[in-house]
C-alpha cells in the first residue's frame, strides 16, 4: 500500500481501481477503490466509472483526474477523484468537466 494514491499514467486511466454502481465503503478507501464514504444516505450517481475529468480547483486551475467514485448526496453529486500527477480529493459536480474520449496527450 505504499503507493495507494500514486500517480496515474494518462494511457492507464481505465485500469485505475473504483467504486462503481454502489456506494463506498471504508475498506473501499482503505483498498484505494474510493477516496471517502458517506455515513448516512447516499445512492451511486450513474455514472460509468472509472472516467476521465478534468477539475476546476479554487484557484481556477484545471487539473486532469480520474473519477473513481460518484455519490448522490443530499447536496448534490459528489465524486472522488485521482489527480494524474497522485493523491486524492473530493469535490462537487459543478467543480468537475467530464470527458468523453480520454485524455488529450497534448493537452496534460
């Protein structure tokens, strides 16, 4: 588990580990299949997954990610995602530009 949340090679995107059509749980975070869980009501969001997006951060730059969980809460759809360069987050749908061809080599 020593590199749980590495980075991710733009051309293995799609054999990154997820949580699909169900909701997390905590042996889904801790197996790097999820980045949180929601204890309380949530419902998987329809999304196929995992998937390529890019994320809008607070300082208006856009990283590439790959979502690997997506969650109807009471306040909308949460996803976690997997920034290319490693690590994880969390974030809202509004915060998120889903992509559906992939990553643009030229564009990372």
């Amino acid at each position: 588990m020593n590199d749980l949340w590495g980075p991710i090679a733009p051309e293995e995107w799609r054999t990154v580990p997820c949580t699909a059509g169900r909701v997390a749980t905590e042996s889904d975070v801790k197996a790097g299949r999820a980045v949180f869980y929601i204890q309380g009501e949530s419902s998987p969001a329809s999304l196929e997954l995992p998937c390529c997006a890019v994320q809008v951060l607070e300082s208006g730059i856009e990283q590439p990610v790959v979502v690997v969980q997506a969650e109807q809460s009471a306040s909308g759809i949460v996803f976690g995602v997997r920034p290319l360069d490693g690590g994880n987050g969390v974030c809202m749908e509004g915060e998120v530009r889903l992509l559906d061809s992939g990553f643009d080599p030229a564009r990372i």
